[in-house]
C-alpha cells in the first residue's frame, strides 16, 4: 500500500474512533447546571459529568461512580461533589485532574441502615457538603466527616445557602444551620393536602418559595407563616414545577417530569413578574421536561432531558418572545420599573390589535414587534425599547431608555412640543413599528439622506406612510420615507 493511502487509511479510521467516542456532542437527560472557578459542568443521568469551554460541550466522566448522577454541586477548593442513584457513597470530581473518587456512606454510624440509601439532591452551604437521601441527609463535614440527620427527609427538597440548608419534614419546613442546629420550623399542615407533591424549593430569610407537582408556586412567609398561592400553574404547560431561580423583580419557573428526565412530553419555561403579577410561559420551550436553571455568563442556562439550552434573560435584556400563541414584550427589571413609575395602566397593544393580514406580512425578529422594538437609539451600547400600547383609554407611544442603573421614559405625545414621536398614520388599528439598523437612507420625499449612527424606529401607518423617527440632540426626528 502506498504510503499516502496509508495515511489516508490512518486519518479516516482516527476519525471513526473519535465520532463513535463523542457521539454526544452535549448532555442529555441532564438533572444539573452549575457554574464553577473551572466553567460551567453538567450532569445527565446516565450520561456522567460534562464541562463547557470554548463554546462546546465536552464528556470528561462516565464510570460507575458518576454515571447515573441525580444531582451536582460546587463544594470547597472548586471541586465537584456528586449525588448518586443506589451508589456505595458520593463522588468528588477533581476539575483540573478530571478524575473522580468515592466517599463511602458511614456505614456503621447510628441511624444510617434506615432506609435506601438513593441520593437525590446535594448542596453546599459553604461549609458542608449536604446530600437527601431516602435514610435521611447527610452532612459531609471539614475533614470528610459524616453527621447523619436520620428522618430528614420524607420529600425531595432540598435547598443551601450560606446559612445552612433548608428542608422539608413531618409538613414542616426545616433550617438547619452549618453547626447542624435547627433554628427555624414553621408547620405547613394547613397548606399541604394529602395529594400534593411538593418538588422544588427556594428560601431566604424572609420566605421560601415552594412548587409542586401540579406546577404551582406557593410563597412561605417566614415571620408569620403565612402561605400564598403566587402563580400558576402557566397556561399550555403541564407538569411539576421542578426548578424556581428569583433574580431581582423576576422568577424563572422551570417545568418537567417529577422523576427520571424522559419519561413525558411534558414540561417548559415560565417567567413571573413580581411587579404585574403576569406570569408569560415560553411557547418554544414547551413540551421538554426541563429541571435545572441557571444563571452565569450574562445567559440563562436551562437543563433537562432535551439537552442544554441557552436564553438572554429577559430580566437583563429585552427581549420579544411568543407566549400563549401571541408575541410579548419581556422587558428587564429596570425598564419594568421606570414604565410603572411612569404609569402603571400602559399595556403593550397585543397581536390581535392589528389587522390579521398585517400580521401575516409582518417579518417578526427578535428587534421587532408590530407593538415594539428594541434597538440601541441614544448610541450609549445600552439597548432601549420603543413600544405602542394603551394607556386606560388612550393609545399612546413611549420609548424607555436603558441606563446603567436605572432607566427613564420619554413619550413626547404627552408634552407640549410636537408630536415628533408619534409619526404618521391613524391612533389606531393600522399604525406598526419597524426596526431600522444604522446605516444610510434616501428617501423620495427628503431632500437628503438620513445617516445614522445609532438604530431608529420606522412608525408606519399599514399601507400608508412611514417615517424613521431618529433620536438626536436629545429629542427624536422624523424623516419620512413613503406617503
């Protein structure tokens, strides 16, 4: 054989091992995501421990130490601590070695016998390293040593912060602090029914926010015990609620099969505002089962058994999206802030505010919604948002800047100068906006071509005019481009 064919022979049977290698090329069946000092890592059950870098999903572990992990968490020195399904104990994951090793159960401490020994979920509170198990929870202390809190816990919660860790027992929810005293029970017998599962847990403190199996969020006030129902379950979506992320004045809701990732059709992303109290389901992530939630690197990470994905999340940047069948504006935590200040009965005009054959031709993108835009219009790298909607009554048309701490909104419709931000067309029906990208323009009916440098909002009448109205010298200017 010559020696190129060989090398031919080489590189294609090189290339054969490495695709049936890495098959995968991200988790699947993931039951974690969590951020540590070496990335971000993963953990699908039945699938080992995956790390990101460089844009790309990589396998680092498979054995039978790692290979049906339930969850995954970032304990002492960045290393990784591993809850195991019917394991002799839990794994630590050397990240920067990539090799693992087991930390047996304390088989002959008191109290341990009683019960499975299945890990379900692990924690640090920044001290020790917590693990729910159906015996109870374990408590991985300096020194790898075990305490063993037999009894706790007849459900699947559990939640760490650095405080301790909170849990549920007896239809009490438990704090438990790192010196492993409980300091906090507040009994919810008259909030728990016999048939309801409860499957995820958030708490600070000043209340805990709890999900069940039927998908919906409860709060838990800690000073009175007091418990409120606070939303859900989200219109089109079944399934338990399996996740709950608060940032700021929003909570990330996540939804899926309460067992095993795979088992149902069933499950999505939900976004509750703490301000409005509307809680906005994401149409395109429904019907996965999605059970982990996560936020780092200016994204949010959503795991389940359809993989890993990545979301802007709305609570920092704008964001158009389609919920219920509809597109809505989902704007951040500053700009929801300002608009309420501004007037708390503002309503974005829905689809079904516009002609059906408006909407038909109408290119949706993630800059432009008939109702909105988003675009950076003061040339600060900030984006702001232009938006039509009502006021009560009246249509109205406002544009909210985006600033570094805060954010302000400017509706020249309600001062006494021009009405330079409305443009033309009619108040109602056939009035859209349109995203317009910096560049040059040339219109028929301008003596000049409009440069910009910063992005623009065309406000059209449908079948009529249109003019890009342009912020400069601190107000905006029209340039009409068709009448």
């Amino acid at each position: 054989m010559m020696p190129g064919m060989h090398r031919a022979c080489l590189l294609l049977l090189i290339s054969l091992i490495g695709t049936a290698a890495g098959a995968e090329s991200t988790p699947s069946q993931v039951m974690r995501i969590v951020s540590a000092p070496s990335g971000l890592w993963a953990t699908g059950y039945g699938k080992g421990i995956w790390h990101y870098a460089d844009g790309r999903w990589r396998q680092v572990a498979n054995g039978e130490e790692v290979r049906y992990a339930t969850d995954l968490t970032v304990g002492p020195g960045g290393k990784l601590y591993v809850a195991i399904w019917m394991g002799k104990g839990i794994a630590v994951l050397d990240p920067r070695s990539r090799r693992t090793r087991l930390i047996r159960w304390p088989e002959k401490m008191p109290g341990f016998n009683r019960g499975h020994r299945r890990a379900t979920r692990i924690a640090y509170d920044g001290r020790n390293i917590l693990v729910n198990t159906f015996a109870g929870i374990g408590c991985l202390g300096p020194g790898e040593r075990w305490t063993w809190w037999g009894g706790l816990t007849e459900m699947d919660l559990l939640f760490a912060d650095g405080t301790g860790c909170w849990t549920v027992m007896n239809n009490e929810l438990i704090h438990i602090t790192r010196a492993g005293a409980v300091d906090y029970h507040r009994g919810l017998n008259g909030f728990l029914k016999k048939d309801m599962r409860l499957t995820s847990l958030w708490a600070d403190a000043k209340h805990a926010l709890i999900g069940d199996k039927r998908g919906v969020l409860f709060s838990l006030r800690l000073q009175d015990g007091k418990v409120t129902t606070v939303a859900g379950p989200p219109p089109g979506i079944t399934g338990a609620l399996m996740e709950i992320l608060p940032v700021g004045q929003t909570i990330y809701l996540a939804y899926g099969w309460p067992g095993f990732p795979g088992e149902g059709k069933i499950g999505g992303l939900a976004v509750y505002d703490r301000l409005t109290g509307h809680l906005i389901a994401s149409d395109a992530l429904k019907g996965r089962d999605w059970r982990s939630l996560l936020l780092a690197r200016g994204q949010l990470w959503l795991g389940g058994s359809g993989g890993v994905r990545q979301i802007a999340p709305p609570h920092l940047i704008p964001t158009i999206a389609r919920a219920g069948g509809t597109h809505v504006i989902l704007l951040p935590d500053i700009m929801r802030v300002a608009l309420r200040r501004y007037d708390p009965a503002f309503t974005p005009c829905p689809d079904d505010h516009f002609p059906p054959s408006l909407l038909r031709g109408y290119q949706f993108t993630n800059h432009q919604a008939p109702f909105a835009v988003i675009g950076d219009f003061n040339g600060d790298g900030r984006q702001d948002v232009a938006l039509q909607g009502h006021a009560g009554k009246n249509f109205d048309r406002l544009v909210i800047f985006a600033g570094r701490t805060g954010a302000r909104v400017l509706d020249e419709s309600r001062s006494e100068k021009a009405n330079d931000l409305l443009g033309p067309g009619d108040q109602g029906h056939l009035a859209y906006l349109e995203f317009v990208p910096r560049g040059t323009y040339r219109s028929h009916w301008e003596a000049k071509p409009l440069h910009l440098g910063t992005d623009a909002v065309t406000v059209a009448a449908y079948e009529k005019a249109a003019t890009i109205c342009y912020y400069r010298t601190g107000r905006f200017h029209q340039y009409i481009t068709a009448d």
